[in-house]
C-alpha cells in the first residue's frame, strides 16, 4: 500500500532529512515501474497519479510525502512534471 502524508509539517521533514536527500525530475509521461526496495520521496514540484497493478490510484503531488513498499508493480502518469526528493531503504 502506498503511503501519502500531504504536506507534512516542516518539524518532520527535517527530522527524516528529507532536504538532504537525492533530486530526480522527469517530464510528463507514463511508465511502469517496480520497486525492489522501500522507497521514500518529497514532491517539491509536480502532480502524479500512480496505479498499482491491483488497481488502487493513489493522486499526490507538491508538498506531499510518500512512500513505495518494496515489491510493489505500479504504472507512474506524471500529470505535471516532478521534481522529488528521494531515498530508498
């Protein structure tokens, strides 16, 4: 299950050291992915719907926190184009 904390409070950000983290950008499109590990991201620009093969559409975008568990098989559709911090672990 992906897990979406919209615009968590600064305080935590900080503490997860999110600002220190990785940047990925990628312009509007859509493609599958698979993650084989947790992965952790900040979305500092952008808006994104992603589908799990299950069929879940989980919608999210800037300001927001998410999380991928591992072995999840998902289809990203970037909305607007996304700019993220990330790490994965």
């Amino acid at each position: 299950m992906i897990e979406v904390n919209h615009h968590p409070d600064l305080k935590v950000l900080k503490d997860t050291g999110v600002f220190n983290w990785q940047v990925w950008s990628k312009a509007a499109s859509e493609f599958p992915w698979y993650y084989s590990d947790k992965e952790t991201c900040y979305i500092l620009e952008g808006e994104v719907v992603v589908t799990t093969d299950q069929g879940e559409a989980v919608h999210f975008g800037k300001g927001d926190l998410v999380v991928f568990p591992e072995g999840l098989s998902c289809t990203w559709k970037i909305l607007k184009n996304v700019k993220k911090h990330y790490k994965f672990g």
